[in-house]
C-alpha cells in the first residue's frame, strides 16, 4: 500500500507471532512488546540525517557520523503506546517524548482527546507517533491533528498491527504521513478490532479487561 512500510524482519515476525497466541501471558505479551519495539525503532529511524563530529579514539582522531539536528520525539498514544515507547527509549534514551491521551468510544468508534504534553521546538523534530494498533485510524488521526496543531510538520507513524480499512482512512486523514507496521491484516471486525490481530493490546499488556 502507498505510503506504508511492512517491516518484515524475522525476528519481527516471530516475536509477533507469540504475541498473538491468547495463551502468551502479560509478562511475556508486555517483554516481547519491549523486544519488538526496539526492533521496529531500528527501522522508522533507518534512514535518519548524519553530519559528523571530530573525536579521539584510543589511536587516533577521527572525524565519525553522529545524528544530525535537533532530537527525535517519541509520542506515545496513550495508554498502550507506551508499551512501545519503552523499548525505543532503549535505543534512542536522548530522544524527547509526547504523550497524547486518546480513547475509543465503543459506542461511536470515534477518538476523545484528554490529554497532551509535547517538549518545545516540536516544528523543528522529527515525530514517530507510536500505538500498537491501527485498526479504525480515529485515535492516530486526532493525535496527528493535535501534533499538527501545535506545529509539528515532520511526522512518522509506528504500530504493530494495522487494518486495511484504518490505513485508507489514516492516508486520507494524512498523506504526509508515513506508517510504518509489523502487519498489515485481513480486517476489523464489527466492533472495530482487528482481525485475526492479537485482542486488545493494552489489556494484554497491563492484564485489565
């Protein structure tokens, strides 16, 4: 699909294999999710600026690359972005980070905002917007707005799953927008999860129904 990256890596696929299985427990579903997304992180950041710096090895001086500009912000959907955020901070600990506060109405389907906190100088970062599911698009496209509004312009997003029916709607929403996934699968069901998917990911995570 334009504009999407399926990130087929097998040790992606494998981890993401387990974590759909109804009998993987939270603690392993909530360590694999860590381990998967320092994984998905290494990809959203492959093709990231470098300039270089002078430093001093142990023999010699040498001019070697660094990360080029201002750093990154990771911007957590909240709550089960974190579950992602976590392991990218592993990789990236410098990185600066958002978080956004979004829930579905499971009546309407639609996304309510509650909650928004963002570093300075968001206009001059890259973003990578981050939430393990992509399935309806309503909670990651009212997160992308708020972002926008306050100034971001340079925009990422990263999930584990996504739907067919939620990505056309996000790339409507937001063609500037690049989504990065571990899946794309079959469709939502009539109560807007994905399927065959792997349930609720927060509730997996945290043990909560």
């Amino acid at each position: 699909m334009d504009g999407v990256t399926v990130i087929d890596h097998p040790l992606v696929q494998h981890k993401l294999t387990i974590m759909r299985k109804k009998e993987t427990s939270t603690g392993s579903f909530r360590r694999l999710l860590r381990e998967i997304s320092t994984l998905l992180c290494y990809e959203v950041t492959r093709d990231l600026e470098l300039t270089t710096a002078r430093i001093e090895t142990p023999l010699e001086e040498i001019d070697a690359p660094i990360l080029e500009g201002k750093k990154l912000v990771f911007a957590s959907i909240l709550r089960a972005g974190n579950g992602l955020l976590e392991g990218m901070l592993e990789l990236v600990p410098s990185a600066r980070v958002s978080h956004i506060g979004v829930y579905r109405d499971h009546e309407t389907l639609e996304a309510v905002e509650y909650f928004f906190k963002a570093p300075d100088s968001i206009d001059e970062r890259l973003v990578i917007v981050v939430d393990p599911m992509l399935a309806t698009g309503n909670s990651s496209i009212a997160a992308i707005d708020t972002l926008k509004k306050r100034g971001a312009k340079n925009i990422r997003f990263l999930c584990l799953l996504a739907a067919p029916e939620g990505i056309r709607h996000f790339r409507e929403a937001h063609p500037d927008v690049h989504v990065y996934t571990a899946s794309i699968d079959r469709q939502l069901n009539e109560k807007g999860y994905i399927v065959p998917g792997l349930g609720d990911a927060g509730d997996r995570m945290y043990g909560t129904k």
